[in-house]
C-alpha cells in the first residue's frame, strides 16, 4: 500500500513545481496590468505649509522594481533601494514646503513592475502650497445700528480663506467673498426689532486654508427706536374663518422658510439696492408698528404694508430664486424669493400670482402678482417683508442703501 502512494506524491510535487515555474513564466511574459500605488499624506488639491510626511504604499499583484518621485518635474529622493522586488511596501518621503513658492505644485510618482512587459504607472497630484502668514481685519469695527435695521459686516483678509464665522448674540453667521475671487468676506446680521437696545460684543474667526486662525474683536451698538403705536386694526369677523378653508397655516410657511434659510445660495444673486416692489402711493402700516389685535394681542408689524390701486401689478424687489409660491391663511397668497446668503423677500396677500414657478430665477422688475387682501387682510395692500437669516428687518432700509 505505502509502496503505490510513494511514486504519485514525487509525480504531485514535480508537477507542482513544473506547474509553478510555468505559469510564473506565464505570468512574466503576459502580466500587463498597471501597477496600482496609493499616495497618503498629500491630498490632490490641498493646502500644505510646514513638512509634509507622505507615504506610497502598495499592495500590487505584481513585484514593483522601481518607485521614482518627481516635484514640478525634478526627481526628488526617496529611503528605498533602487530595486525594490516587492509586490507590498511602504516609501515614506518628506517635502519641505518652505523651500518651494507658494502656490500650485505637482507631485509624480512612477512605479515600474518587474515583468518583461515593465508596466509603468504614473499618478499626478497638483497640490498648493500657502506659507502666507493670516492676516485679517474689519473694515469697520464699530457698528451703530437702529433696532430693525442690518448690519453689513466686512473683513479683508490677504488671502482666499476656507472659513470666516462671526459670532453675534449666541448665532453664527457664515461669511462668503464678496464676490467670486475676492478676498473681502461678507455677512448680514439682522437686528430684530425687539432686540434690547445695548452695546454686544462681535467675534468674528477665520481659519485659512492650512488650518491657521484669526479672532477679530469689534462692537455693535444698537440704537432704540421709538416705534408708532397703531389703533383700531379689526378685520372682517367671517373673513378669517373663510380663509382658513383655503389655505394653509402659516406654521407651514414658517418652517418651509426655516429650511430655504438653510438652503439659500451662498451667493448673493443680487447687486445694487432693492426696489420698493410696488408704486409707493401710501404707507398703510410702517415697520415695526405696534398693533394689539383680539386675534394675536400685542405685536410688532414686522414688515411694510404698502397701498395702491387694488390689483396692480407686484414686481419682484431684487433678482433671485421663487422659493415659495402658495396660500395661507394670515399671509394670503404669498410668494417668497431667496436673494442668497439668507436674504429672503416675501410679498403677501396677493390677489394672484403671476406666471412664476418655484425654482424660477426672477430679475429685478419681474411680475410676481397683483395687489389683494388674501389672508388676514383688512383693505387691498402688499404686506412686503424681508428677512435677513429669518429675521424680519425693515425693508426699507435695502431700498436706500446698497447691501
Ligand atoms: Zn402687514
């Protein structure tokens, strides 16, 4: 029995080996797959300043025989031996940023396997390099502003920079360039009207693109305003009632702006000052009047009710997107548009709408309706309101003033 099993084992092993060495042969004279090489620590469009510390790796499933580094096209060094024979490996390299410019650079690593083929792969990496120390600083630090109007903070900075936050009364407002290769960042901090009138304290940090940071300092000073009292607003009796069968709660259009808040473009669509959106014959209602209703009790009129003819043609303030275009039942027919960084104008109770879809961009001057008294409305006027990140600021102030 041992005797029958003793020839077939040698025969195994030597077909084994036959089987082995052929199909390495095979392999060598046939492989012709690209050498697969994983560059870590530098990233494809990133900022660096300081050592950057990369590694290749590979795990290629053939031997590698040579890894080669170039920077802008000169061959740099790198702690391996010239012949590698590994189909796995690790190669640390270590650039030194302050000896190159600021600015783009390429990175080429080539990799040759050891077939008879010598496949060769060639992976390019442009990266950026910004030694530039920060510098940043408010074109105005001190800020004297009416409750209910805006603040149009400023910061220069000396270079493109990845993240400019100010931070004011516990919100945080995200700044964004000026415009697409400025290097002035820009927001807008609404004063609510019913903000206490007070000095606050502003930060405002910055973190450029290889993560150093700035804090800036400065102050807002808000002024009080001595907002007229309304007397005798009553509306219809049933006309409130007859609203709410065809239209939706403002609830509903409360939280669709929150979320377009969140959305809005994070660049301004518009240039130059708003326009009043109708032919300014009255003011019914100024802003921030304070209204006592049976329906509501004490509020302030956080918006401006204009008068005209009814059914006169509503145009749109500023360019930007139709982000709301539907019924509720204080607001009446109302139609939203986002201008971008969380500007938001709303025109309401509207006779109708005109032909506008939301998603449509509108320009300055573009129909949106007619005047009516939808919603809770006790005579034909446009209730016309603008919202800086939600809060509602007196419109009339963008009219007069470029933002
Ligand atoms: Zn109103």
């Amino acid at each position: 029995m041992l005797k029958r099993f003793k020839i077939p084992f040698i025969v195994i092993i030597t077909l084994f080996v036959i089987f082995w060495v052929g199909s390495s042969i095979f392999n060598y004279f046939t492989h012709n797959v690209i050498p697969e090489i994983i560059i870590t620590g530098i990233e494809r469009e990133g900022f660096y300043s300081g050592v950057i510390q990369g590694n290749i790796k590979s795990n290629n499933s053939y031997k590698i025989a040579q890894v080669r580094a170039f920077l802008d096209g000169e061959e740099i060094n790198l702690d391996c031996p010239r012949q590698i024979g590994n189909k796995k490996f690790n190669i640390p390299f270590k650039i030194d940023t302050n000896n190159l410019l600021n600015g783009l650079h390429i990175l080429e690593i080539e990799a040759i396997d050891s077939s008879y083929n010598q496949n060769k792969s060639n992976d390019k990496l442009e990266f950026f390099v910004d030694n530039i120390p920060l510098k940043a600083t408010f074109l105005q630090q001190e800020y004297r502003v009416d409750q209910g109007h805006t603040v149009h903070l400023r910061i220069q900075a000396n270079k493109k920079i990845a993240d400019v936050n100010a931070r004011f009364l516990e919100k945080i407002y995200s700044c964004y360039p000026e415009s697409e290769n400025s290097k002035l960042y820009e927001c807008f901090i609404p004063i609510d009207c019913e903000q206490n009138a007070d000095e606050y304290i502003l930060t405002v940090e910055l973190f450029d693109k290889v993560k150093n940071n700035i804090k800036l300092t400065g102050k807002i000073i808000v002024n009080a305003v001595n907002f007229p009292r309304q007397k005798g607003f009553k509306i219809a009796k049933g006309k409130l009632e007859e609203e709410k069968e065809i239209s939706m709660s403002n609830k509903i259009l409360e939280d669709a702006l929150e979320k377009w808040i969140q959305d809005s473009s994070r660049k301004k669509l518009w240039r130059g000052k708003f326009e009043i959106p109708i032919e300014l014959q009255r003011v019914a209602t100024p802003f921030g009047e304070i209204r006592t209703t049976s329906e509501k009790g004490r509020y302030l009129h956080k918006a401006v009710d204009i008068l005209n003819h009814p059914k006169s043609v509503v145009w749109a303030s500023q360019d930007g997107k139709i982000i709301i275009k539907d019924r509720f039942l204080l607001t009446g027919n109302t139609v939203a548009i986002d201008h971008g960084v969380g500007v938001i104008t709303l025109y309401c109770h509207l006779e109708d709408f005109a032909d506008i879809e939301v998603g449509d961009f509108v320009k300055k001057g573009n129909p949106i309706g007619r005047l009516g008294m939808t919603g809770y409305a006790n005579g034909y006027h446009l209730h016309w309101e603008l919202r800086v990140n939600n809060v509602s600021v007196d419109p009339f102030e963008w009219t007069k003033k470029v933002f």
